[in-house]
C-alpha cells in the first residue's frame, strides 16, 4: 500500500491550521525544522511512523485521519481492545467497570 503525502500533507496543514499554530510554532513542539513542516505539508517528505505519532498527539488526530482522512476505528478492533483490557481484571475491577459503563449503554435506550 502506498500514501500519498501531499495529502497527508494538506491534512497536517489542516489540523496544524484548526489548533491555531504556525508552522513555526508546530516546529517547536515537534523539536524539528520550520522547512521539515513546510516539507511534510507539501507532501515533499514522507512522514515516518514516529514522527506521525507525534504529530498526531499534537495535533490532537488520529493516525487514521492523516493517512486515510477518516477517524472511524472498527467497531470489532475496540471490541477486542476491550476485551484484552478487561482480561487483566480483578472480579472487583470488573464489578467497578460494569457499574460505569452500564449507564452509558442504557443511555440511549430510554
């Protein structure tokens, strides 16, 4: 599978633009070059999974938005993140869960 970065690119422009930073300021937080932004926003550099990572956190995105342009996970992916969180559990623990998410789920239901 290949990306293309100068739409990658437009997209770190976008949220870099919507979280009201420069690219100078961006830079900054990033410990980079203002021409290394410029770069990436052009789509003239690709983007390494690390340093996307810390854009990403930065720029409050997903790594599904920049490379897909999109922020749906899937529905069976958090399924079984939940599940492998909840494997480490106490009965207690998973009492506590229970008791919170119970409400959530019920929300919608009324």
């Amino acid at each position: 599978m290949s990306f293309d970065y100068s739409v990658i690119g437009k997209r770190i422009k976008k949220a870099r633009e919507d979280k009201g930073l420069t690219q100078e300021k961006l830079a900054e937080q990033l410990d980079v070059s203002n021409a290394y932004i410029s770069k990436i926003e052009r789509g003239k550099t690709p983007v390494n999974l690390d340093r996307l990572a810390e854009l990403c956190a930065v720029l409050e995105k997903t790594p599904e938005y920049m490379l897909n342009g999109t922020n749906s996970i899937s529905e069976d992916f958090l399924r079984n993140e939940i599940m492998e969180m909840l494997e480490g559990c106490s009965a207690e623990k998973i009492k506590l869960i229970s008791q919170v998410i119970k409400p959530i789920i019920d929300y919608g239901e009324r």
